[in-house]
C-alpha cells in the first residue's frame, strides 16, 4: 500500500510539473522560449490548441493554459517577428484534437 501512495505522489508530481502553462513576456531575455506564429500548419515545429482554464492544460502536447502572472507559469515565452530568430514555431489550431507535435526534435525546449 505504501508503494502504491508513492507511485500515485510521483505520477501527480509528474504531470503537474509537464503542464502546459505558459507566460508570454515583453523581452527575449526574460523568456525561456522564442517562439515565432506561421501561417500554414506544415510550417510548424508544435500545433498549439489555447484553453481557457489551467486545469485544461495538459502534458507536452501542445494543449497550452496563459497564465496571467509570470510566476505561475512553467515556461516563459517571447514571441518573435521572424521565424529566424524564434527556437519554436508553431501553429494555433481550432480544436483540441488536432494539437501535437509535428518535429519531435523540438519537444525538449517545452519541458
């Protein structure tokens, strides 16, 4: 039984600390992330899905919360005016289900 409350603590811990919450701050160097809005989804590194509640957001699949202070974000993003500059691009989408990843190679910047 004990293992068992310790398996449950590490697995809500787990998906607590992967959630998709973001803040988008005004300057580069104030963020974790770049990240640079494309036009056409095949473009995009991560298709991203908006929600409007924290409890929504979920795991490193592109189902992302805006929180309204830095502090209760897990990762800080900058968004930037040329594709070159950014580190992610992605793509935001109208339905929950089509959220993902198209380049899994980029997965790491958003743990």
């Amino acid at each position: 039984m004990k293992n068992l409350f310790i398996l449950a603590i590490i697995v809500c811990t787990h998906t607590i600390l992967n959630a998709q919450k973001v803040y988008s701050v005004k300057y580069k160097n104030q963020a974790d992330v770049s990240v640079f809005i494309v036009k056409h989804q095949n473009q995009a590194h991560l298709k991203v899905f908006r929600v409007e509640y924290k409890n929504q957001a979920e795991d490193n699949n592109g189902i992302w919360f805006f929180t309204k202070y830095s502090n209760q974000a897990e990762k800080k993003i900058h968004f930037v005016d040329y594709a070159n500059q950014a580190d992610l691009k992605i793509y935001f989408v109208d339905y929950k289900n089509q959220a993902g990843w198209r380049d899994l190679s980029k997965k790491y910047l958003m743990y």
